[in-house]
DNA sequence: ATAATTAAAGACAAAAATACCTTTAATTAG
DNA sequence: CTAATTAAAGGTATTTTTGTCTTTAATTAT
C-alpha cells in the first residue's frame, strides 16, 4: 500500500507524538531503534517532515533531536503523506489509467470510489495526536523490533 | 496502490476477456498497445498469468497468442493478484508492522480493517467476465494511450 | 574559545522494479 | 520439410527505491 519511506514517516512520527515534546527532543538513533527502520534512511524521511516546519520540527546540537509542538499533534496523519509525497494515492486509479475519470470511468471506478473515499476520510480525520494516544494504549513501538 | 506490474496485469486480463476467444488470440503486441504498457515487461507478465493455465491460455505459432477460457472469466479478479503475487497487499499492516494483530493492533489497525475488508470483497466478488462488460460498455482502452 | 553532540546535506551503494533484447521452442502455412 | 510467426525463456540495461557513509553546520557545555 505504502511505500516504505511512507510507512517509517508515518510510524516516526505517531512516536515522535508519543515522546517528545518541546523540552524533551528524541535523536534519530533512539527513533530509529524504535519503530525498526535503518538510521541514515529515517534521517531522510524526517528532514522531508521538518521541511518548512511541516510536521515536526528539529533542533541540532547536544540535547538536540526531533520533537513535535502540542499544535501540530493536531494535523491530520494526511500531513504526513503530503510531506512524503504520497499524496498522489488519493487521486490515482486503481487500474493506473491517466484518463480515468467520472466521464470516463475505468471497470473498477465507481466500486473503488467510496473505498478510496475512506481512505482518505481515515488519513483525513485522524490526527498525530489521537494516532499516538491509541499507539500508547497498545504500547506499540516499544518491542517493534522483536 | 498497486505496482505497475499490477496494474498491468489487470489491464491486460480485462482487455484479454474482452477481445478474446478460443478461436481469436491476441497477439503481445495487440495487448501491449491497447494497455499502454511496455511490451516486453508486459510479456513478462503475461506469462505469469499463464503458468499453470491459472487465469490466461496462451499458443505459441502463427494466429497464435494469448485468451481466456469462458470458464476462466468467472474467476474473481483476485486471481490475476495472486498470480502476480500482490496478494501481500490485503494481509499487510498498513504502518508495514510485522507485529501488528487483532491482539497487537497497530493504531490504524481498527479503523483500517473494513477498509481493507472491502477492498477483498471487490477484488472477491468481481469476476474478470463482469469488468470486461463493463470496460465494454465505456470503450475503455481503445483510445487508452491518448 | 574549544570540544562534543546532534541534525543537515550531499555523495555514494545496494537492491528492487521496470524495461529491453536476444535466443529458443512451438506451431502453422506453404 | 521449410519458412514464417508467435510466445517462452533468459540475460541485460535502466530507473527508482532503499539504504549507507562522509562532511558540514548548528548548538551546547566546559
């Protein structure tokens, strides 16, 4: 479904929501560690994600990391995808047609529609901190690498 | 949402059922040009889709090439992504957790499972016979390359 | 000011996906 | 039987994705 840049973007940052917090920045290699993706290609992802402060937002140095206001756990996760460009799953046909439209629909067109219509709602409505919430009630990442 | 190699084998299974017979095969060449795909990739996975006779036939020789049984056009889309083995795709996490379960669940988990569910039922309940009707009725790959 | 720490940036490498090409095998027509 | 046609098979090339490594810049602590 996702790429995997898309799937370490997703899972660094619903942890980087769980963790961090403006006094409390996480380094690469402790959130790397935690959601079992490679160091030098989560560093990366996370530049695309603290890119004009989009998502989460970094400070270097020692006591340095990454970390995330109380504001932007408000985003919907669909921000995320956006930083990633991603963003074109949502508007793709599912056969791959470039003319696939409502006037020009492919076989599948109108079945996938209100699929693709949840899809979107789900990646729309959710947002960074509701996904960490129930991320901490699972205790998820903590043992991801096992 | 699917790889090209996907999508080609959809397109090329629809265009296949709706212009083939026992008594009227398609060259490589036709199908690769109705489709939009690259030839010799699509020959590729054209074979695929032959092994084991599992969804496409196929005869080598001259007015040889490639069709599908009437028997075959019953079978459920899903067919053709098992043949390509994308399949992968409806049991994944959707955050790429190899650890997530209904047990273990990932915080999407919950919300994406009917999503997923009615992406199988689409791909489960639409047989090859039904989407070429329906590319039929909205002549869809005659003009698929412009 | 200096040294240590951390992310940013950019080059590089490996792997996978996509695409192409050549040879072989099967089939048919003459 | 021979030549022509078509898919099968296998190798190669290109592109994209994924992953690594080194250098640079920023920040902090001493």
């Amino acid at each position: 479904m996702f790429s995997k840049a898309t799937e370490y973007a997703l899972r660094a940052t619903i942890y980087i929501a769980q963790k961090s917090s403006v006094v409390k920045k996480l380094s690469l290699s402790e959130i790397a560690k935690a959601i079992d993706s490679p160091p030098s290609f989560t560093a990366k992802i996370l530049q695309l994600l603290t890119k004009d402060n989009c998502v989460i937002h970094s400070v270097r140095g020692p006591n340095g990391g990454f970390y995330i206001t109380e504001s932007n756990k408000q985003l919907p996760l669909k921000k995320v995808l956006e930083a990633i460009n991603e963003n074109e799953l949502f508007d793709k046909c599912i056969l791959g047609l470039k003319k696939c439209s409502e006037t020009k629909p492919c076989p599948l067109h109108f079945q996938y529609k209100p699929i693709k219509q949840e899809l979107i709602h789900l990646f729309q409505t959710n947002t960074i901190q509701e996904l960490s919430e129930k991320a901490d009630n699972e205790s998820l990442f903590i043992n991801n690498a096992i």
